[in-house]
C-alpha cells in the first residue's frame, strides 16, 4: 500500500506540473501548490505510520483485511488513471 502510494504521489506530482490533470482532494490540492516535497514526503510518511499502525492491529479488527482490499482496489484504480494520461502525453 506504501509503495502505491509513493508512486500516486509522484505520478500526481509530475502531472501536476505537466498540467496534464487536477488533484481531485481540495485540501490536497492547496497544500501540493504551496510546497509539493514537503506535502509529498508528509503524504508518505502519515501513510507509511497508518499502514504500521493497521499492521499491529490486524488481528483485533474483523472488518479490517476486507477494507485494506477495498483501498487497495481504489488506490489500483488510481494508478490506472495515472496510466491513461500517461499513455495519452506519451502519443502526443
């Protein structure tokens, strides 16, 4: 989950910056304006700590592997759409 994460980041960095697509998150998006390695590196940082967190704890919460597959198969979706633009700028 980590690792899709960081590649999410960058790919929306590198979008961003192309102006090729728009951060969907409106707080997001700010923050990502201002100062986008902080926000990349704080991005990853409280996501690497929730997903150690989530680890610790997956034994006491019965939902818990059904909604990391459900992220999971969001975050996948994510990185689809990154593929699409990709593949549309590399036509160009």
């Amino acid at each position: 989950m980590c690792l899709l994460t960081l590649v999410d980041l960058l790919l929306t960095h590198y979008g961003l910056s192309l102006g090729v697509i728009q951060e969907a998150n409106p707080l997001l998006s700010k923050i990502l304006d201002n100062n986008p390695t902080p926000t990349v590196i704080g991005v990853f940082c409280f996501v690497s700590t929730a997903c150690l967190f989530l680890y610790s704890v997956r034994h006491r919460i019965s939902w818990l592997p059904s909604a990391l597959r459900l992220l999971l198969v969001i975050k996948l979706g994510v990185i689809g759409l990154h593929c699409r633009w990709l593949m549309k700028i590399a036509l160009l």
